[in-house]
C-alpha cells in the first residue's frame, strides 16, 4: 500500500479438539467441537477462522451502482483440520440469506463481524467440504486511523465501485477468512450493468453480455490473501498485451482521467521485467493496473496482479506496488505485525528504482532520508518489528524498514543482498513468513550473525546511528 502523499512520516490459536473421554469409554471418539473464531493475530484477534484451511474461493458478486446493492453467492471450498461441530467465516455487516454445507441447508447465527455455521452432520478431519453463502447487502467501506484516515474497502465511485481492502475489509464484501495466512485460489464473476467493466484477480477467462447486463469471470489460480482480492467496477478504457519479458498485462484506465501524466502501461510492463530480474520470476500469470478516478481513497493498494490507483499516479507508486507482488502478495505476513516485510521492502524497491534509472543510489536515497528526520522526530519512536494495530502504516514501517534493507546490503555486500532477495521470494512463494524467517535466511545466504543489525534498525526506539563510512 502507499500513500497518495509522500509517506515519509508519516499460535494460530490451537484448535483444541477437547477429546474429553472418560475414563470407562474405551476408544472414545473425539468429540466434534467448533472451530475457533479467529486465528490469533494479536491485532485482529477475530480475523481468519480455526478448525480449517480455505483452498478456494468461488465468488459471485452482481453489483446495482443505483442502488448500491450487492447480491452475492460465495462458496468456499475447506478442508476440515479438527472434528467440526460448527465453524465461522468473517463478515463484516451485510444480510446472509442463506448457507449450505456440501448442498445441505445449514444453520447459522451471526456474532459480531463472525457468522457462524452448523452444518447438518459434524465434518470429519481431514474432509474436504463447500460452504455456500448467498447474501445480500449494500457494503459499506470501513474507517478509522489503520490506513492513514482514509476509508478504505468496497468504496462508491462515480461510476461503479473501488475495492482495496488492506489490511482487514476483504470482509465487508465476501464471507471469508479473512487473514492473510489464510490463501486460496479464487474464481470471481461480477455481473454489472452493460457498460461498466468488471476488474479482478488473475486473469479474464470469460466475458458476455444477458439482458442489460454484463458479466466478466475472473481466475486466480495462484494463492491469495482474500485482502488483496478486488471486484473494480466501472468505466474503462482497457488495454492488453504482453511486456517485453513475456508477462501479460492487463490495464484498465478510467477514461475521465486527464491523460498523459505517466505511461501507466510501459512502467508497469518495464518494473514487472526488472523486478523480475531482481527479486526473482514474476509469481502471477499476469501483470497490469486499475487505475480509477477515486481521489477520496488516500491511498494506491497493490492488489494481487492488478495493483489498485486511487488517485495519483505516478512513477514511484507504480514500481512500489509492483515489488508488492513479490513482497507481500505471494510471500506474505504470517502476522499483521511483520508489515515491515511489505512496506519495507516496496519501499526499498523505489530506492532500487532509482538506482536503476541513474538518478539516485540506495546508499544516497538512504541517508538523505535518514539525515531528514531528526533524532528527536516521533518517527523514530515506532518499534518497526511490531507497530502496533492503528500504526502498522505509519511512515517509519516504510521508510525506517527501507533503511533497514540498506544497512544489511551494506553490511553484507551486493552479492549477498542481491543473492538473498530472489532467495527468499523463491524460499516462500505463495507462502508466508516472519521476520525471523527472514533474519534467519540473511545470516544463512551471507555467512555473518545479524542479530545485532536487525535488533537495532527493527525494535528500539531511538534513531540508529549511520552505518559506518
Ligand atoms: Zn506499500
């Protein structure tokens, strides 16, 4: 994610089968006992589920911009971790109509922002099962301080609608577990009046029109965190190809935008090929950009091959959202108090950026950056290893996590650094990670102990000093 303006200052939970036999039963089963609401973030304690893992997503999304109501149909496919009497999906508001389990009506209740299902007959470990939701609602986008004040999740737009959903709105427009440790592959058709277009995930493998509406079928079919799914509507010019690397791409433009400030098309289609280079083979089928006319989201979100423009649209956003796809997108935080492996990282990229087209090194982007924000600055204060829920976007975990990344390349020379980051994106592709997976691969791919580097740049609280020379 990045913000529109310059962003300088800015145990999963043990799913305990309670096999409470007694004592005179001999080989009791187990009993079934429901999964557990959450995943344990410490942040959002109640986002993802226990007692399953998602594996796919089957969305149907009919969007009515007069109105603003949204008619969906979602099916997720599981497989069962534990004996399940009852298990929970995250969802945020909206009407729930009806569930299924495996064809079956089954029961549910809401709980907060959790519904909870029981399905007709316990489902077994180890079994694969569907659960169908049919809703129906007008979403609303949350706010609050997590994502630099502004709004964000299924957002209005003049035309249609916007959909960036970091770190915890993925929710508020499909039933979902929705944690980034929680990946699956998604189909997502969005049916909309004929005109709009419907952008998503993946790539465009079905499109037609019935009655005065149209429909456009989406597929990921590589992992997902359900945060960086988007359902864009509305007006675009769209256009598509193929980077010179071989990437294709896929950019939808709204057509009311002024023209020409940036080739939005070349320096996505240039950064996916550098960045392919760099950190390792592009991880996604396809490669592109939505760039909409949504000036009140504060922010550009790198949605899963599409990254998502609200407003500005410039060079620097472009390349940032893009090293997302590697760092964020398909490795991901295994909690949300790693984000520095987002930010950090995406930040860094625009430094590498730089150094790529000639107008400034790391080394320099980094001390200027440094010599900028005095010792006594809050900036300093954040403890970048964990920010803390309302300030996991705050501009140290970007620019303080950037500087991070620089003082370990100076420590361990451009060999080692430019060894270990496609090492890690191949280490965790699709997967996610923490920050000690990452301290410990850099000590392991440049032969040196790092406690000391990551310990002063990550957890304290004071200004670091310079790396020496
Ligand atoms: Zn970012």
């Amino acid at each position: 994610m990045a913000l529109s303006r310059s962003a300088r200052r800015s145990s999963r939970w043990l799913a305990l089968a309670t096999a409470v036999a007694s004592a005179a039963t001999i080989a009791a089963a187990p009993a079934a006992t429901p999964g557990a609401p959450g995943i344990g973030d410490p942040y959002f304690p109640g986002l993802g589920n226990g007692g399953y893992r998602p594996l796919h997503y089957d969305l149907g999304v009919s969007y009515h911009p007069d109105s603003g109501r949204l008619d969906g149909r979602a099916t997720l496919t599981a497989r069962a971790t534990q004996d399940l009497s009852a298990f929970d999906l995250d969802l945020q508001k909206l009407t729930v109509d009806r569930v299924l389990v495996d064809g079956h009506r089954a029961g549910f209740s809401r709980a907060g922002d959790e519904l909870v299902i029981r399905p007709g007959r316990t489902l077994a470990r180890g079994q694969r099962f569907a659960v169908t939701v049919v809703y129906h609602g007008v979403p609303q986008p949350l706010s609050g301080p997590i994502v630099f004040g502004s709004k964000y999740g299924w957002m209005k737009t003049k035309d249609g609608v916007f959909v960036a959903c970091e770190p915890n709105a993925a929710s508020t427009w499909f039933p979902s577990s929705d944690h980034p440790d929680e990946k699956a592959t998604y189909d997502i058709r969005i049916d909309a009046p004929k005109g709009l277009t419907g952008v998503s995930n993946g790539r465009l493998v079905g499109t037609g029109e019935h009655g005065g509406r149209a429909w456009f079928h989406w597929r990921e079919s590589r992992p997902m965190a359900p945060y960086l799914a988007t359902a864009t509507i509305g007006k675009f010019d769209v256009r598509t190809g193929t980077t010179p690397g071989g990437t294709p791409i896929y950019v939808a433009t709204d057509p009311t935008l002024p023209a020409g400030k940036v080739d939005v098309y070349g320096v996505t289609a240039a950064a996916t090929d550098y960045w392919s280079k760099v950190f390792g083979p592009y991880p996604f089928e396809e490669t592109g950009a939505i760039v909409d006319d949504m000036p009140q989201a504060g922010f550009s979100l790198e949605v899963q091959s599409k990254p998502a423009y609200s407003a500005v649209r410039n060079e620097t956003t472009i390349v940032h959202e893009l090293a997302h796809q590697w760092f964020g997108d398909s490795v991901s935080v295994r909690q949300w108090k790693d984000i520095w492996l987002n930010e950090g990282f995406a930040t860094y990229a625009q430094w590498l950026w730089a150094e790529h087209k000639g107008t400034a090194t790391a080394h320099d982007s980094f001390r200027k950056a440094y010599q900028g924000i005095p010792a006594d600055d809050p900036f300093w204060k954040i403890k970048v290893s964990d920010p803390q829920r309302d300030t996991m976007f705050a501009g140290a975990v970007y620019e303080r996590g950037a500087m991070t990344l620089q003082a370990l390349r100076e420590r361990i020379g451009d060999k080692a650094f430019f060894k270990l980051l496609p090492t890690w994106t191949a280490q965790h592709r699709y997967g996610n990670a923490d920050t000690a997976d990452f301290i410990r691969l850099a000590e392991k791919v440049s032969g040196r102990r790092l406690g000391d580097l990551f310990h002063t740049w990550l957890d304290t609280r004071t200004r670091p000093a310079l790396p020496g020379k």
